[in-house]
C-alpha cells in the first residue's frame, strides 16, 4: 500500500523493491559512488570511486544510466556515453572541487601560465575538463602528472591533491588552482592526534585531500579504493579513517565477507556539533529521490556536443594511461 511522503508524493511500501523493477523496466543501469547512503549503494549495479566508475561508464549496455553521484560525475558519464540518457537524483548534488573553479576563471589562469598544460582533478565541470590536457583521480594523480615531466604543469582544482602529487613525483614547480574539498579539509589534525593517542594500535588511512597536518599522522595515503582495500587487508584491529564515511558500508560488508571485524573510527572533524565530515552534496540522493528519477527519467544530465567532444579526449587519454 502506499503511503504519503514529504511533499506530497506518494512512494511504494517496499521502495526498493520497486526500484529494482523499474531499473528493468527501463532498461538502466545504476552507478553509485561509495559515499551515497548505504541502501543506495546496495541498489547498485557497480559502486566504486571516481575512476572505477569513469571506467563502468564505458562498458554500459542499457539505453539509461541512473548515476547516484554528484554533478560532475554524471557529467562524465554523459561524455562518455553521447547516445544514453544520463540522469541523477537531485541536480543540487554538486561538488565544492567543481564549483569552486569557475570555468571562465579558469580559463583565465591558464592564460597566465602560456605553454603549460593542463592536468585536472576529475572532480570539476564538463567545461573545466574541455580545457584539460589530462584528468586524473586520487587513484592515478601521481601517474597522469609524471606524463608531462620536464613541462610547466598547472593542477586543478584540489591545492591539497596537487601537494601531493608534488611530493610524490618529486615537482615543487607546479602551478597550483587553489581549491579545497569542504569534507577533507574539515578533518583536525589536532583532535585527530589525541584519538591515535586514545587508540595506540589504530592505523590512520588519509586521502589525499586532506590538509597536510592530517596526512602527516596517516600511515596510508590513497583513494577511496584504496583506502577500502587496506581497512580490509590490515592486520590493525582499529582503524581511524579521513575520508567520507560513505566507504564504511562497503569496508564493513569486504569484512563481513571474510569473517573479519574490526572497529571502523571516523578521523575528528573541526567542529563535533555537526556531520561536517559527511558530504551534503552526495547525500542529496536519498531513495525517494531515486525512486522518482528512475519513474520519470529525470533530472536529466546534458553535455554541448561542443564541449563533449573536447572534454572526451583527456578522459580518454587517462582511461587509457589507467588500463
């Protein structure tokens, strides 16, 4: 029977039942990043970070990709994919990285720095992507910048990936887009160091993103996937994680999976009043939302072709570069 929601819409008993059966009848697929809502991943077809999901987005087979993502995501998918129908959620559900490098200025800092090329973070716009000469993702930063070695290098839109990256492929010249994710960079390094102090034998997994105080403490700086793969493969009973919470359900279901438990501790953010370490962006997408993009295939996601087609080429180039 059906019941009566938030604005007045009415939503099956079972919702996710009827999620699946209009995933078919629509002939979808369902892509969802690790930081969605854990009954939303579970309804999934593939779950996996940005660069996993870059890479299922070029082996679709359904006319409908649903993406539970943010923005930008959904953008790549689309150039990825000319002729599906891309759709999303909530079309709110955008990305601080994204917004935060406007493309106009954008183009205006690249027109300060004639003859250095380009690498961006997979988390910015279509247009921003269009400018690039590579992507890359917190997966394969390190690898896509050692592509232009010896060349001036702008790196967009994290500050705080682009110091990474220069510490790992050994570059202090990098022209550097000073942008900052809203969730790493609320992560204190300070309360951060009285939890290790708490739990002597935890081991820190960090990503990237975050500020260099917070990584200074981590045993482990990687991506998503990777972080996930290490909270499994560790031999730490305790784990203190700075990155979306998003990725306990799926680090919690891998040690289900090989009889392991472990405790699984979110990294202390700047202000313990509120979830601030917990993307608002991602968790626009609730199953409501879901459920009526699926019934109405919308909101959709568009690229200008114009834009599609120059935006494609770095993607390619990294999916390539990633094989």
């Amino acid at each position: 029977m059906d019941q009566l929601a938030p604005g007045a819409e009415t939503f099956p008993a079972d919702l996710e039942a009827a999620i699946r059966e209009l995933k078919e009848e629509q002939n979808a697929v369902l892509l969802a990043h690790y930081y969605q809502e854990s009954e939303v991943q579970d309804l999934a077809d593939f779950v996996g970070d940005s660069l996993a999901l870059a890479q299922a987005a070029t082996d679709v087979e359904r006319d409908v990709i649903v993406f539970c993502g943010v923005h930008f995501m959904a953008e790549t998918a689309k150039i990825l994919n000319p002729d599906r129908k891309v759709v999303i959620p909530d079309l709110a559900a955008g990305c601080s990285l994204a917004d935060g490098c406007p493309p106009d200025e954008f183009q205006a800092f690249i027109d300060q720095h004639p003859g250095a090329k380009v690498l961006t973070y997979i988390n910015c716009s279509a247009d921003v992507k269009a400018m690039s000469d590579l992507i890359c993702t917190s997966s394969n930063a390190v690898k896509m910048a050692q592509q232009f070695e010896g060349q001036p290098l702008i790196v967009a839109p994290d500050r705080h990936l682009a110091r990474w990256i220069g510490q790992q492929a050994g570059r202090d010249d990098l022209i550097v887009w000073q942008g900052a994710c809203i969730v790493h960079e609320q992560f204190s390094a300070k309360e951060l160091m009285k939890l290790r102090v708490r739990h002597p034998g935890a081991e820190v997994l960090a990503h990237p993103e975050c500020d260099q105080a917070v990584l200074d403490q981590a045993d482990l700086i990687a991506s998503t996937s990777g972080i996930i793969a290490r909270a499994v493969a560790s031999p730490a009973d305790t784990l203190i994680i700075a990155t979306e919470d998003g990725v306990f359900h799926q680090i919690e279901k891998k040690l289900r999976a090989e009889g392991k438990k472990k405790t699984l501790i979110q990294a202390p953010g700047l202000d313990e009043s509120c979830a601030c370490n917990r993307c608002p962006f991602m968790r626009l997408n609730t199953l409501e939302k879901l459920y009526l993009c699926l019934r109405d295939l919308a909101p959709e996601v568009t690229v200008p072709e114009e834009t599609r087609v120059r935006a494609l080429a770095p993607i390619q180039r990294m999916l390539e570069l990633s094989a």
